[in-house]
C-alpha cells in the first residue's frame, strides 16, 4: 500500500507543478484550459470588418474605434493571450471565418440562422434595424418603403438581406458585396434606400450628402459574441464575461467612443 500511495502523490504533485508552470487565467488550470479553448493558437483572433461602430472604425492608430474591437481587446486580456484582430471586407467574410475556425470569435447578430453554424454568448447589444435614403427622397417613413418598382439595396450574406427577403413584398433587394459599394449606390441613386441596423446607417450617411435615416423601425439585431462550434465549453466563460462588459460599463463606453446610435438597450 505504501508504494501505492507513494505513486499517488507523486502523481499529484506532477499535476500541481504541470498547473503551476501555465500561464494563468484568473488563477487556476481550468481557467488556463478555457484559454485554450477559446483561444487555440495563443492568440485571440477577432474577426471583424469596417465601416460600422459595431465592429471597427480604422483610423491609423493603435486603439481604433469600434464595439466589436474594444470587446475582443478586453476578452484577450482576461484570457492572457495576444490580441490578434482580423479585418475581412465585409461581414459575410467573417461569418464564413467563424464557420471554419479561421477566426476565434466576432461580434454579430445573433440570429437563428446564423446560431445553426456557431455559438453565440448572452446579448450584450440590441439596435434597431432601419433604412437610409438619398438626399431628395420623398420617403419618410419605414412604412412607405415597400412598394412597386422601389429598389432597396442590402449587404450580401447579411440578417438585412435574409429577412427581407421574406418580408418585402413589392420592393426588390438589390445586394451590395460591401458597405462602401452600398455608399456608392446611394450616391448614384441606384437604390431608393439601405437597409441594415442604424448604428450602421448613421455612420456611413456621413459619407452621403444631404441622406437621412427614416423614423422607426423594421426591426431588431441583437448583438452577441459568436464563437466556433465544438468550443461549447468556453461558453460559461462568455456568459460571464459578457455580463461582466456590461455591468462595468465597457460596453456603453465603447458605444459612445464609436458614436453609435439606434441602440434599444444600451450595455450598462
């Protein structure tokens, strides 16, 4: 029994040194295994696209603007590992990097259709989904869109583009591979208006003279961490996490930086 128990301790204390020798995820080896499952390279790598205060807001520093960016920033801290941003031209692309695992996470609508291909963490955004018309539209609500011969322009791959499909009636959806291409199109009046959510809509009316986002809305998204498929057990962490974000007021704060608008319940 004596060398039985000897093995044991021996075997035990192995495991303690092999424990102590990881770098620690608030301070224990089960943290350091949800590390590795969130985070497989050692770097956290962030799926993210332009030219929406969700996501990121390129501007030649080392602190953009942008939700998405300032969560995954904060998320690689907590987790001990490289922060490793990924930009993509447009958001399809970084859906298609979570589906294979060439991203780690992102920061998306989290709808039905797109949690049948990842995991999503508890809601940390809601925004209202609306429409941007060019300067000299008649229209002036969202409920004046959807008639005969009106072109209504969304992104490829995006929830815009998916549920109005089904919801448009009259209007026909004419898709746009980016934002930018969705800027041009506005600009040469080649859509009647753009769909997607507002905090989306106000930024790039920057861009378009004399545009404006229509009063109310035709929807919601809500915005949620999304995660590969086959790393569930990195899931308590983002419960955790995202409750953490919101109740410290990094959320918020990271909206206004972005100066996003059209959210319906702001992270507190």
């Amino acid at each position: 029994m004596d060398s039985v128990t000897t093995i044991l301790r021996q075997a035990v204390a192995i495991a303690i040194v092999a424990c102590a020798a990881l770098t620690p995820v608030r301070g224990n080896c089960a943290d350091v295994d949800v590390a590795r499952i969130l985070a497989p390279t050692g770097h956290l790598r962030a799926g993210l696209y332009p030219g929406t205060p969700t996501s990121i807001l390129p501007d030649g520093t080392d602190n953009p603007r942008g939700v998405g960016y300032t969560i995954g920033k904060e998320m690689a801290r907590q987790l001990h590992v490289d922060y490793e941003p990924v930009v993509f031209a447009k958001n399809a692309e970084v859906l298609e990097a979570v589906k294979s695992g060439a991203v780690d996470v992102a920061f998306t609508n989290a709808s039905p259709a797109r949690a049948k291909e990842m995991d999503f963490g508890p809601v940390y955004l809601e925004i209202e989904l609306g429409y941007l018309v060019p300067e000299g539209s008649l229209l002036s609500d969202v409920g004046d869109v959807d008639a005969s011969g009106r072109k209504i322009g969304v992104t490829t791959g995006s929830t815009s583009d998916a549920t109005l499909g089904h919801e448009l009636k009259n209007a026909t959806r004419v898709r746009a591979p980016t934002l930018k291409d969705a800027v041009a199109m506005l600009k040469g009046r080649e859509i009647d208006a753009f769909a997607t959510n507002k905090a989306t809509l106000f930024e790039i009316a920057e861009q378009v003279p004399g545009s404006r986002v229509l009063a109310g809305r035709w929807g919601e998204e809500r915005h949620a961490i999304a995660i590969p498929k086959g790393r569930g057990a990195g899931l308590d962490f983002l419960r955790s996490f995202t409750a953490e974000i919101r109740a410290s007021g990094l959320v918020s704060a990271a909206a206004e930086r972005a100066g996003l608008k059209g959210i319906v319940t702001p992270g507190k």
